[in-house]
C-alpha cells in the first residue's frame, strides 16, 4: 500500500534529522503533504529538500510560544488545515541526578513536554476544524522504564506520556485521537549524551546485548511505520495509547 496517508495534512515537529526525518519520508512515501519543524534551520531546509515537493519546512522553537503559534499559522496557510500532528522536538542530557542542574532539568521540561503542549495546544483548533485527526507524541521507553543517568530525561517524557493521555481522554468526543510512541535503543545521534554517560559505544553495545531480547538497536526507518499507523485512518479506534517499540525490553 502506498496511499495510507493519502492527502493528509501532517506536521512534524523535530524532523530535522533521526525519527522525525524517517517519520517525514515515510508519511510522505504513503501520501501525505508535509511540513516539517525544527530548531535547526540549515538541517531542515536540507532534508525538507530532499524529501521533495511535497515537503516543506518551517523552523521552530516549541519551547517559545510565538514560534509555535507562528509555526502553526505558517503551516495552516501551506497545507490548508490539519490533519495530524507529531511532536518528536526533543533533548537529551544525562549525567547523575545529583549532577543534574536547575537549569539541564528546565531546559529538559521546556522542550520535552512544554513544546508538546504548545504543539498540540495550538493544533487542536486546526484539527478540529478538519473535522479530527491524529496527534503522536513521541515519548520514551525511559518514561516507563527510567535508569540511571536519565532521571532528568525520564521525568520529562514521563510528562508526554501523562499529557497524552490526557489529551485523548478530553478530546475523544471530537475525533481527535492522541497517542504517544515510546521507543527504545535507536541508533541516532540524538542519544550520544547518554552514549556517553554509559562510558562510550561499546559500553553501550554491551548493555544493548544484555537488555534488548532482541540483541540490536533499532533503525529510524524501523520505528517511522508505527507513526504511519498511528496517523493514519487504520488506527480510528486506537488513543490514549502509550505504544513500547523497543526490541522487547518492556514487557
């Protein structure tokens, strides 16, 4: 099947590189329209580019209120409405609870589950007036799991979980669904500071080995279909869903 998302208009926050670019290529290989957000300015014109006409990109920065409602109007006016929203914006810092400084865990809040609010906060109106549609937040097996060196982290996604469901739950009635996808080892840079915590690459591979029934990391383009899924029409009876894509450590 190729037209799962068939002219549905999608936004994908954080899609600059790693899940959210591979969220982006697939949603657009069923075909979807999209515009992809993200801090990274010269990065995202670079992939919205490569992923071709039907991609555009906007920067953002969901920790700022004015640039999200910006983000959304610029969006609205591009696709002409809404019928999807994924939140994957997000920032890893790890290091020892005691270590953990004020400033590391509000900026932790302030893009991991403050941008999900703005985001979806400023979605609803859109999706509404589309009739419903879909939002996916990307949460983390460490919002279910945690461990050491991520209690920062964990918190934070711990937060998108929570949200997530709630917002399902409050906007049901209106045939707006929320589901929040949270995935295990994936092999992205985005995680080279908890790579790093864990003594370096091959500290890592050990414990990937050891924890994963599986005995690998994942691929981006491993995880981007159950977004597909999630987006899609195929999933009109699936929400206030906290959905584990990790090899099969949470079980």
């Amino acid at each position: 099947m190729t037209d799962r998302l068939k002219n549905k208009r999608l936004l994908v926050v954080g899609a600059a590189t790693g899940i959210g670019r591979a969220v982006a290529a697939a949603c657009i290989a069923q075909g979807a329209l999209v515009v992809i957000a993200d801090l990274n300015a010269e990065q995202g014109s670079k992939t919205a580019e490569e992923l071709g006409p039907h991609c555009s990109f906007v920067r953002c920065d969901v920790s700022d209120e004015a640039s999200v409602m910006a983000l959304m109007t610029e969006t609205v006016s591009l696709l002409g409405g809404l019928d999807g929203l994924v939140n994957n914006a997000g920032l890893q810092k790890a290091g020892a609870l005691e270590k953990i400084t004020v400033e590391d865990w509000d900026a932790l809040m302030g893009v991991n589950a403050r941008g999900v609010f703005l985001a979806t906060k400023a979605a609803i109106p859109h999706l509404r007036a589309s009739g419903g549609g879909s939002i996916v937040n990307t949460a983390s097996l460490a919002a279910k799991r945690g461990g050491p060196g991520i209690a920062a982290y964990a918190a934070s996604k711990g937060a998108v979980m929570a949200l997530t469901t709630a917002t399902a739950l409050e906007l049901a009635g209106e045939g707006i669904r929320a589901n929040s996808v949270c995935p295990g080892f994936i092999d992205t840079p985005f995680n080279n500071p908890a790579i790093d915590f864990m003594g370096g690459r091959a500290a890592q591979a050990e414990a990937v080995a050891r924890m994963v029934p599986l005995g690998r990391q994942a691929t981006p383009d491993e995880v981007a279909p159950l977004y597909v899924y999630l987006l899609s029409d195929e999933s009109g009876y699936v929400t206030a869903q906290a959905m584990s894509i990790d090899g099969g450590v949470y079980n």
